[in-house]
C-alpha cells in the first residue's frame, strides 16, 4: 500500500463526511481576525501563544500539511502572506472556497509534506505544521524540509500526538474502557494492527495513522538544525487516556540566523 495516495484519497472522503477537522471557519471568524480578534492551533485544544508569531502582518506563512480551510485563512485575515501545501485536493478545496467567500488571498500547492521540492529554499519566515506528521510513516524528511525553506531565524510551529499513547489498544478503551498495552513504539496501522481492523479501516476510508518516537520528533528537529525554543502539551476530552496523560505536544523551534 502507497500511504501516501491511501492517505490522500481518504483524506479527501472525510470532508465529504464533514469530519471536525474538515469544516471551515466562519465569515464571522475571519472578520474577527480582520481586526485582530484571532486564534490558532496546533493540537486539538490549546490556542498557539501569539507570542509565537511575532508581527503576524506581512509575514509570510508556510501552512504545512495544515490544509482544511480552518488555519489558513485564520492567518491570512490576520494579515499574513500564506501559502497551504497539502495532501488532500479535497482539503486545499475548502481553503480556496473559503479564501474566495471571504477575499482573502490564499495560494494552494498539492503534495508531500516530506518533499518540498518546488518550493525553494530560504521563501518563509514561519513554516506552520498542525498534528499531521502522524500521516507519514518517516517524520524526518519533513522537519529537513521544514528547516531548508525557512528563511534563518525563521520558526516552525509544530504539533504533534505524544508516541506513548498509541502504546494502547484504542478499541478495547473505547469499547470496554479497558487499558491494555499491546503495541510497540514506533507504531505503524498499515503494518502492525491485526488484518481485520486494518481492513475495516480501510473498507471505512479512514486514515491510517503512524507513530514516531521521541528521538525521531524532537530529536529529528534538532538534527535537522533547529533550536528548539519553547513547548507545550495539550490533551483530548475525546480519549479515555485525557485522564491520565498529555496526548500532544507543540514545539517551537528557530533557525539559526
């Protein structure tokens, strides 16, 4: 299985689902942002600090797997100069709509989050990239990428899920609230769960997910040439695991000047 068009073709079936993920902001949101009245995020939760940005005006923002017409156009009413790249047509889709209800102006490029290839080096002051690294099975050509078109001193916003908490069997939580560790980290559902949920997920069009360990997330960030800055940890109502551990994580990381 190619992940990548598996993931792509599954992403696009969840906005015509009208997955959370999918739906896009308001008129009345972007307004707000038009005037200064803005947030983001980067985990399921917690708002990014604004300290994060700097001077949002005129900066010019690289939303990195973060397609889905809900961050992009956030930033762009904030004054921002923002370009999406995604996997998802469907996704880039509900940027566009938005971008066009709204008049912002937002460009578009479909593609790998790991291949930056047509973007040359050193284009943005702020590379922004929401939980979605957990959608390729190797993170580290994502952060190298990262670093190579960000202007020195530029900074990546990341987020990201913590890779101890795909160590559970998710379904016997949501089903029976039982905790049992079962899987190994890194954790990969195109090869390590059993055939039969596999293909039910497949069969469901849902994505398939991928953990990375620690070394490969903060670790992948610095041998890519990041300092790392700051960080924070937010969690999920949605999962039974909320109760006892964070299961995000956001990084701020800088190129060096």
């Amino acid at each position: 299985m190619d992940l990548r068009a598996y993931n792509r073709d599954a992403w696009n079936n969840q906005v015509s689902r009208g997955c959370r993920w999918t739906i896009p902001v308001s008129a009345a949101e972007t307004e707000k942002a038009k005037n200064g009245e803005w947030s983001v995020v980067l985990t399921p939760k917690l708002p990014v600090p604004k300290s994060w940005f700097g001077e949002i005006r005129g900066l010019k923002i690289l939303g990195l797997a973060s397609a889905g017409g809900q961050q992009g156009p956030i930033l762009s009413a904030a004054g921002a100069d923002v370009t999406i790249y995604d996997n998802s047509p469907a996704q880039l889709g509900r940027d566009q709509e938005v971008s066009l209800r709204d008049q912002l102006t937002i460009k578009t490029i479909e593609g790998d989050m790991a291949d930056l290839g047509e973007i040359a080096s050193e284009s943005f002051d702020l590379v922004f990239h929401p939980c979605s690294n957990g959608y390729v099975e190797n993170v580290n050509p994502v952060w190298r990428e990262a670093f190579r078109v960000l202007r020195p001193g530029g900074h990546l916003l990341a987020g990201f899920s913590n890779p101890d908490s795909f160590i559970f069997d998710d379904l016997l939580m949501e089903e029976k609230g039982i905790m049992e560790v079962r899987y190994k980290i890194p954790f990969n559902e195109k090869t390590d769960l059993e055939k039969n949920r596999l293909k039910k997920l497949v069969t469901d069009g849902e994505p398939l997910l991928c953990s990375h360990t620690w070394t490969d997330q903060i670790g992948g960030q610095l041998r890519a040439g990041f300092h790392l800055v700051d960080m924070y940890e937010d969690s999920w109502s949605e999962s039974p695991l909320a109760d006892f551990m964070r299961l995000f994580v956001a990084t701020r990381a800088q190129k060096p000047l």
